[in-house]
C-alpha cells in the first residue's frame, strides 16, 4: 500500500467505515474503531519524532545497506523463538500473535520541518525479542537498492497499541524471494517475536495477519494450495542472477496490496511463511455484443515458504 497521509490533516476522513474484527490481546474492544486508530497513530509518529529521538534517515541505513551481500545471512545471530507443537483454536491464533504484527511506513520531514507526511508502505512482524523483524524486499526496496533523492525520510513500526520504534538497519535479503529483515530501534522495550515453525504441506491451514489498504489487523484463513519453485520471469520484485532459485507456498487466505510481507502462520502459531504478491488470471468471456472481455477468474496468492526465511538466517528449521 502507498498512500500519503499528513498529520496536520482531518485522517479520519480516508476511511469511512471502521473494520471489525475478533477480542484479541492489545486489541481493546471487539469491535475496534479503526477510523480512531488511524487517528491516534498519526499523534503516536508525531509524538516519538518531538520525543528527541535520533531516528536513522535512508541515508545512514544506505551506507551500510550497501556493504551487505545478497543472500548473506545477518553478521550476528538472530535469537529466533522455539515453535510451539500443540495445536491452537483459530481465534487464539489470532489474539496471540497480533501483538506481534506491525504497520511498516516511511516518514518524511521537508520545509524546515514544518512539513511533516507519512506513507503505510506494507506489514511486518517480529522474529525476535530485540528487535529483529522481517518485510518484503520490495517494501524496502528503496533503502537497499534504489537511488531515492529523499534521503532524510526515516522507516517506522508501529504496534497494534501505537508504539512507535524507528528502523535501525538493514541485516539481510534476498531479492527472488522478496524477503527483508530489518532492526528497529525499541528504546529497551521486548517484542513479541512469532516462531519460526517447519514448511506447510499442501493442505494443510494457513492463517493471516494484515493490513490490506486500510483495512488493519485483517485475519483471514485458507490452505496450502501448491509448494513450487518459479521461474525468473516469475518474481514479484524481480530476478537476480545472483540470488536463489526462488521458492513459493501458495496459499487459499486472502489478503491484498498493503499486506505486503504480513506473516503466514499455521496452525500452532507458527510462522509457515510471509506474504509477497498476488497473480489474477483471467478469463475470456463474450459480452452482449459477442465481443471476448477479460474476466478475472482466481487469484493465485504467493508467499514466500518459512524455509526460505530461515535458509536466509542460516537457522535451522524444527525437528
């Protein structure tokens, strides 16, 4: 998702109907005013920036961006958390790992600060206590690999009661498998890190957690629909020669653009894999005139398989 929003304007108006979704943990009531929360969290950027905070621009993660080599796992060790084996009710998934599921932005500050606007760029979520979580390349592509002018621009977090920690760095990715993983600053605070859990067979229940363009913290559940390596011509945020044959898990659960590197879990609450893109295919259908129109018939959901994750981090999987 790539929407502008100012602080210094009436948000509530962007979205007219509040979302509703199940009692979980940091959720406050069931049926949450999102129109409320958007507003608030808009406060919640503002208030950590005035706080004195030295946030990193894109400029000082850049420098250091630059040194990292594709496919290369972190310098340090990522201390990821040991999967669950018992199975969860739907719902507990839910209010369990909501904590742990972030909206990803980018702040900007021009006008000797008196112009101050923000962008939702996408999901991410916590893979360790200390601040260590993980996106899609693509959603932070333009720290990594591109030649943005706006280099005083800084990325956020934000949690689902509005804490704001503002990205540290980049610590590893891969570009054919769209993955990011990224340190936010957490002023000493813990997060609440998803486990990595072992690759889902075809079949087996997956489960959401995202923001589709607006529509925060959305739960949706289907199933492993086929476990496949794709071609070149095939990856979402393009094909590196250098990087490694990409892998995918498509999936049933829907989601949409903004869920952007959302966690995939399974059934124990597991991480099983991360979001990355959406295929449409289309059909030809005769209108009234007899004339062939294109007519979407399903939509091909692909993430990218826990494995690949933690073939990045060089972690190894469960027993």
């Amino acid at each position: 998702m790539k929407k502008h929003f100012s602080l210094f304007a009436a948000v509530l108006m962007l979205f007219a109907s509040p979302a509703v979704m199940g009692q979980g943990e940091g959720s406050g009531d069931r049926y949450v005013d999102y129109n409320r929360f958007l507003y608030e969290m808009g406060k919640a950027i503002l208030a950590a920036r005035q706080e004195g905070r030295t946030p990193k621009t894109i400029r000082d993660i850049r420098e250091k961006a630059a040194l990292l080599i594709e496919e290369r796992a972190p310098a340090e060790k990522v201390k990821t958390v040991i999967g669950r084996a018992k199975d969860w009710k739907d719902e507990d998934i839910f209010a369990k790992r909501e904590r742990s599921v972030f909206i990803i932005g980018k702040l900007y500050v021009g006008g000797n600060g008196t112009d101050v606007r923000w962008d939702l760029t996408g999901t991410a979520f916590a893979i360790a206590e200390d601040g260590v979580c993980v996106t899609n390349y693509h959603v932070l592509k333009d720290i990594i690999r591109s030649n943005d002018n706006n280099t005083d621009s800084v990325y956020f977090i934000v949690t689902p009661d509005k804490k704001v920690y503002f990205m540290d760095g980049i610590l590893a990715w891969s570009q054919n498998n769209d993955l990011a993983v990224f340190k936010v600053n957490t002023q000493g605070d813990r997060l609440n890190p998803i486990p990595l859990g072992k690759p889902a067979p075809v079949g087996a229940p997956v489960f959401c957690i995202s923001h589709p363009i607006g529509y925060f913290y959305y739960f949706s559940k289907g199933m492993v629909a086929r476990n496949v390596t794709i071609d070149s011509l095939h990856t979402s945020a393009g094909y590196s020669q250098n990087g490694k044959p990409p892998i995918r898990m498509e999936i049933a659960a829907d989601y949409a653009i903004g869920s952007s590197g959302g966690p995939v879990l399974d059934q124990f609450g597991n991480l099983a894999g991360i979001i990355a893109a959406t295929t449409t295919i289309f059909g030809g259908v005769a209108d009234v005139r007899g004339q062939q129109v294109a007519q979407p018939q399903m939509v091909v959901r692909d993430t990218a398989p826990v494995e690949a994750l933690t073939d990045l981090l060089q972690n190894k999987i469960l027993n």
